[in-house]
C-alpha cells in the first residue's frame, strides 16, 4: 500500500497542476485573473483537493474525473481567504508570508477576485464534462451547501460577532463545524459523488 506521504504528494501534484491551468485568459480582464491566481497559487496543504481525489480513489474512481470538483473547491477556499483578510474582517496584511491579495492589488480588486472565484467555481463543476451531468449537478448542491450561510459563510458570520467576547466552547465548536468544517466535509462528499 501506498505510503501516506507519497499518496497526499501525488494528489497534491495533481491538484496543483490543474488549479495552474485556470484563469489564463487576457484582455480587459487580465489583473481580474492575474488577482485570482496571485491567491489561487500562493500554495497551502491543498487539504481540500486531495480530500477530494482520496475520496474518489478509495471508491474506485479516476482522480483525473475528480479534479474539476478538487480545483472548484479550491476556489472556494480561496475566495474565502482573500475575504477574510480584508481590512473589514481580518485586517490582515500576510498570508503565506507574502502579502495578501488587497495589499498587492488594492481592496477593490480584491473583492472583485473573491467573487469571480466563488462563481468560477461552480462554472469548473459544472463545464466539467468528465462526470455524467447528474453528478456535476449534485457536487455543485453540495459545495453550494457547503459554502453559503449555512456552511463557511455562516461560520464567517459567528467567527465575526464573536469578537469582542469570548466565545463558549460550543459556540467554537459551532463556528469550527460550519466555517472550517462545512468544506472539509463537501471535499469527501464530492469525491464519493466523482
């Protein structure tokens, strides 16, 4: 059997190229994708994707199939990161010890990049092609789930009025489940549905 090591880093490579092969369009929409690359590729343990494509392998399916739905959550992930650095949550000015994405390309491009990679990754889902539609429509449902206020939106919404207090340890575990969790758990549902 495959040492866990060596499997993750495979999945991690496979993830990695494919996100690599997003955005690269020009024209008048060029610091748009250069934006949402600049985040999309700034690295990280890609836990979401490889979720996916480990998922999908266990239960006999090609990775190749899954990594749409990996890249898509991707997406999502980092959508979610170029927001919560955002001078109006996190205010931060590194991620990945570089700076985030409102400190190189300014706020309103920012938001502008978040946005573009929420709706872009329902757009890598269900372009897909390499799953039957029936499957693409229920991974977008999903990640739909997953991502809106009452998944990792929602989490956002209680990590945010939680500042200030503290917060009860079922409240943490509340936010945990739907901010951090909500994804996690879409990563394995997508890829038993690739």
């Amino acid at each position: 059997m495959e040492a866990f090591e060596a499997q993750y880093d495979r999945y991690r490579a496979a993830a990695e190229e494919y996100l690599q092969s997003l955005f690269l369009q020009t024209g008048p929409y060029a610091r748009l994708q250069e934006a949402m690359r600049y985040s999309l590729l700034a690295g990280g343990k890609r836990v979401r994707p490889v979720l996916v494509l480990a998922f999908c392998e266990a239960l006999g399916g090609e990775i190749r199939q899954a990594l749409p739905l990996g890249g898509a959550l991707e997406c999502v992930h980092t959508y979610s990161l170029i927001h919560d650095d955002l001078p109006c949550m996190d205010n931060d000015d590194l991620r990945r010890g570089r700076p985030t994405c409102h400190k190189v390309y300014g706020e309103t491009m920012a938001v502008l990049a978040g946005d573009a990679l929420l709706t872009a990754a329902f757009e890598v889902i269900l372009d897909a092609g390499s799953l039957p539609p029936e499957r693409l429509l229920t991974a977008a449902a999903v990640l739909a789930r997953a991502a809106g206020g009452w998944g990792m939106v929602g989490g956002q919404v209680l990590d945010m009025a939680g500042e200030g207090h503290a917060l009860s340890l079922s409240e943490v575990e509340e936010l945990q489940r739907m901010k951090t969790g909500a994804l996690i758990t879409a990563a394995a549902e997508m890829g038993c549905v690739a």
